[in-house]
C-alpha cells in the first residue's frame, strides 16, 4: 500500500507520477524573494489540472518540515484535482534548519520521522508517504545534513518507507547512500534526486551499480542543462538495461516556472516537452510506463 493524503492507496492504482514536486512550499525566508513561496491556490490548481489533462495522477510533493510544508492545502488539491498526493516528513539543506535540527541527534530526528509516518503531521491525521527530501549541498556535506540523513536511513529502515534526496547539482550521490544503506536501508527504497544535472554517465552507473534510484527531475530546467541531453543521457541507461531505476519529474518550486507566464511548461513539462523527446530517440512504451508508473508504485509502496 501506498501512503497519501487522503490514506491508504494500492499500488496498483497509483498511475502515472510525477516523482519530484512542490506543491505547497515557502522558500522565502532563505532565498529571501517571493517567487518560491506558492500562496495562490487558484493559481497552483490551475496548473495541476493542466497537468492532469496529459495523464498525470499522482505526485510526490517533496517540501519537508523547514520547507512551507503545508498537507491541509495538499489534502485540499488532491480533493479539488482528482490527484494522489504523497506528503513527505524531513528536512532539507542546512541554511533551512532551525535550532531543534542543529542540536538533535539523528535519535531524536528519526522520532519525528516516525512520528508524522505513522501518526499524521501537525495533528492534522495527514501521514507522511515518503521520507524527504532530505539534502545535502556542495561542494561538501554539512553536519546537520549528515545527521538528518542517518536519521531518514533509520526512520526509512523502521517504518518500510522510501527515502527521497536533493543532491546539490547532483553531486554527494555516493555519500547520500552511503549513509542511507548503513543504517540498513534498502537500495531500491531510495531515489537520489537531481542527479540529471551530474551529467556524468560514468556516475551514474556507479550509482546505479548500488541499486539505488535517480531521478532526472529537474526536467525543464534548461539553464542548468538542455533537455536534449538529458534525454541522451537517459537513453544511454536505459540502452544497458537501468530502466527500472530511474524516475522523472521537474521540481517546480519557483511560480516562475509555472506555465501561466509563458516561458516554462511548469507541471506539463515532462508530459508535454519530454517525453516527445524520449519517443524521437526510440524509447518504447513500456520502459516510458516503468519510468513514469511501475518504477515511482515500487519504490512508494510498502509491502514490496
């Protein structure tokens, strides 16, 4: 079974699935604009219905404890939507820790963990579905990442649940797991996230070696990367037989990016820009299913 917003979801009938997104987030205080903080629910509506309209149904909405996380609104899109939403418990990079997260052990953070996967958030009822995401920046890891992360690696061990990253430009892929599968975590629980912007093959089948998951979810983000190459990429592991590893997604958390304003696809991106690329170099419709239905079902559910 499958954790979202509004309960318990087989498997089976999770669907097509954006594996990376924000929904609800407030990134204001740090980054210090109003342009990552989405307060306009007509607004966020609007473009996940869009996005529905070319066969998405399910997300996993990655902002955590330090990240404007909000699951009452996330309740109230998947209602409005028709969508599965999966909320997440953690914390991200250090510059987004309070006082609480810089003085706790990794103990005492794997509770919360516990606590809102098993028990709900906020005292809401609302339970976390996967654990993340949990950071680390770079070039190097800080303390309170490290922490966080064992402890994510502990809450994932005890309760069966996924564990979702943000690697910084892709980088700290083999740190992350490192960490993650010491305290006994699964690979195949674990999607490291970003890891499209490495643009390194040789990196990502050391990676994949492991058994891990990487996303390519920062799909649309072309200043970082083109598309173009991401979808070569993607080929390329797919061609030495990594598809049931990789997950899809685009990371909107800037309201820049949504489609409303005509320079970005927001929510369409990988439906509507991506996959055309995939389907131009030859990608069959089973391994597109893989990654965008059987992979994301895997990782999320808890009985597998």
């Amino acid at each position: 079974m499958i954790q979202t917003v509004m309960g318990e979801l087989p498997a089976g009938e999770l669907g097509v699935t954006m594996c990376h997104e924000h929904l609800a987030v407030d990134l204001s205080p740090v980054r210090g604009d109003e342009d990552s903080h989405f307060d306009d629910e007509e607004l966020v509506t609007e473009e996940l219905l869009k996005m529905k309209a070319l066969g998405v149904e399910a997300v996993i909405e990655v902002s955590c404890n330090d990240m404007g996380r909000n699951v009452r609104r996330l309740k109230k899109y998947s209602g409005i939507c028709g969508l599965h939403v999966i909320a997440s418990t953690g914390y991200y990079l250090a510059e987004y820790h309070s006082d609480f997260v810089k003085n706790s052990s990794s103990e005492e953070l794997c509770e919360v963990f516990c606590r809102e996967i098993t028990e709900g958030i906020d005292g809401t009822g609302i339970k976390a579905g996967i654990i993340g995401e949990v950071a680390s920046g770079e070039p190097e890891m800080r303390e309170s990442e490290r922490r966080v992360l064992i402890a994510a690696g502990m809450a994932g061990k005890r309760t069966g649940t996924a564990v979702t990253t943000h690697c910084q430009l892709g980088r700290l892929g083999l740190e992350q797991s490192g960490l993650l599968m010491n305290q006994g975590m699964a690979p195949d629980k674990i999607i490291l996230g970003h890891l499209d912007l490495a643009d390194d093959r040789a990196y990502y089948e050391e990676l994949l070696g492991l058994g891990v998951n990487i996303g390519f979810d920062t799909i649309g983000k072309t200043g970082y990367l083109s598309d173009e190459r991401r979808a070569d990429n993607l080929m390329y592991l797919i061609e030495r037989g990594y598809e049931k590893q990789l997950v899809l997604s685009q990371d909107i958390s800037r309201k820049s990016y949504f489609s409303r304003y005509g320079t970005y696809s927001g929510y369409m991106t990988v439906m509507k820009d991506f996959v055309p690329l995939l389907k131009k170099r030859g990608i069959k419709d089973e391994t597109l299913s893989a990654l965008l239905i059987h992979n994301p079902a895997r990782i999320l559910d808890k009985t597998s």
